[in-house]
C-alpha cells in the first residue's frame, strides 16, 4: 500500500485523499492501485455510502507523474492484471456509490478529468483546473473527450482539451463540471456535509438513483476510454512526447517544429 494516499472511514463516508504533497500529489502506479483497491471493497461495503476524494497540501494533483511515465512504470500491472491507473478509471466510471470531490488547489490532467465522473464536485475559490495533454504530446483520458463536451459543450470543451486553458473554480462552474465554488477554508466541510447528507439517505434509492443517471452513457463511456488509452499509450512511444517530457525535465518550451 503507498503512503501517498491516505484511506479514512467517517461513521459511512469513505475519504480518499492524495498525500504526496511534497511533489504537488503527482499520482504514481502505487497510488493509482491503493485507489483502485479502495474503491473495489467500498463497493462490495454496504456500509460506505459515499466516497470523498480530497487531498493534503495546497494542491489537489499534479496529475500523473511524469517520471513514472518516462520510466514506463505507470501502465505496469502484474502478469494477467490490468495497469492500475486503468483499474482506477474504470472504478470511477462504473461506481455505483456516490463519488464526491473537494478540490482545494490546482488539479491538473487526471486531477480534472477524474472530476468528470463525480456525483459532486466543490472547489476552493483558488482552485484551477489545467489539462494540458497536447501540451505534452499526449490525448485525453479517462473518457474526457467524450464526457467534457457533453458537460460544457465542444467548444468550451476545446479551450480545455485543446488550446490547454487554465481555468479557475468559477470558469470550471459556469463550464459545469463544479457544483459550487467556496471560501479555502469551507471546502472540507462543504463536501464532508454532502456525503453525510447521502449516507443518510435511502441506499437502494440512491443507488438505483445514479444507475439511471449513468447507465445510458456507461458503455460508451468505456469504450472511449479504451480508445482513448490505445492513443495514449501511442503518444507515450512517440518522438513527440520524447520532446515534451525532456523538456518538462528541463524547464523549457518543447519544440515540435521537426516533428509532424
């Protein structure tokens, strides 16, 4: 189990929190797999009734680590198993339990998208929002060129998912991905009153509730992440992301003007 995310029970809310704040929570394989495991038996727990996701430090996650990437640990998974990142997505995708998130500080890639598949999302007033997978010469995941312009629409989608436009928690609202933007200092009891408010409710009618909701995009859904994840895996092969992540390391503007 990764120390880097920290696993809590309150009374029936499951808390999920990144806990690697001294590298702005770049999610690693470890941490993918600890989340993915937490989200299985919280399913298969009649007593958790809603799950948090939430983190330590100023930033919610830097998203994947680009380390992990570049040293082509990220995708591995043991023989026969899936890649963790790939468990944990489709955990997220097909949670029959309420997923809350209360976003406190930057989320950036899989920090945002993961956002697309939760019930609820508050965030920080400083929060910001960054998805900069052309930046790094990669495609979307986690089914969010399928699920961003459903929610926002193509071409608000496109500032995010193309031009890589930073946003803040009011742009993200008014996008509508955040139910409520809120004052730094409110947000944990924000999201924390949200899923006290679920796990009190009626189960069988909340869980039915968000079937309905889900089901029709369920199977496409999927299928898009798949796809997504054969381009992603790709671009991670590519002299374009060679160029990105080297210049990533090195604090510079990749060029791509020989490549094409």
């Amino acid at each position: 189990m990764s120390d880097h995310i920290s696993v809590s029970r309150e009374s029936s809310v499951l808390r999920l929190a990144f806990n690697r704040p001294e590298k702005k929570n770049a999610i690693t394989a470890a941490m993918y797999a600890v989340l993915a495991d937490a989200l299985a038996e919280a399913e298969g727990d009649e007593a958790v009734r809603a799950v948090v996701f939430e983190s330590k430090g100023d930033v919610f996650t830097s998203g994947n680590d680009i380390a992990d990437f570049m040293a082509g640990t990220a995708s591995l998974g043991a023989e026969g198993e899936k890649p963790p990142v790939i468990r944990f997505l489709e955990a997220i995708a097909t949670a029959e339990k309420p997923l809350i998130a209360a976003v406190q500080g930057p989320a950036v890639g899989v920090g945002v998208t993961m956002l697309l598949h939760c019930d609820l999302v508050y965030a920080s007033e400083a929060a910001t929002f960054h998805t900069p997978f052309v930046d790094l010469a990669l495609v979307p995941e986690a089914a969010s060129s399928f699920l961003l312009p459903q929610i926002a629409g193509h071409q608000r989608a496109a500032e995010m998912l193309i031009l890589g436009k930073k946003i803040g928690a009011a742009r993200a609202r008014e996008l509508g991905f955040v139910n409520e933007a809120v004052a730094p200092d409110a947000l944990e009891e924000t999201a924390l009153a949200s899923a006290r408010a679920i796990a009190e409710k009626a189960p069988a009618a909340m869980k039915l509730t968000k079937q309905l909701m889900k089901d029709g995009n369920r199977e496409d859904i999927l299928a898009r992440m798949k796809e997504e994840g054969a381009h992603f895996a790709a671009q991670l092969q590519s002299a374009e992301f060679r160029e990105a992540g080297m210049a990533f390391m090195q604090k510079r503007k990749p060029d791509f003007s020989k490549l094409g």
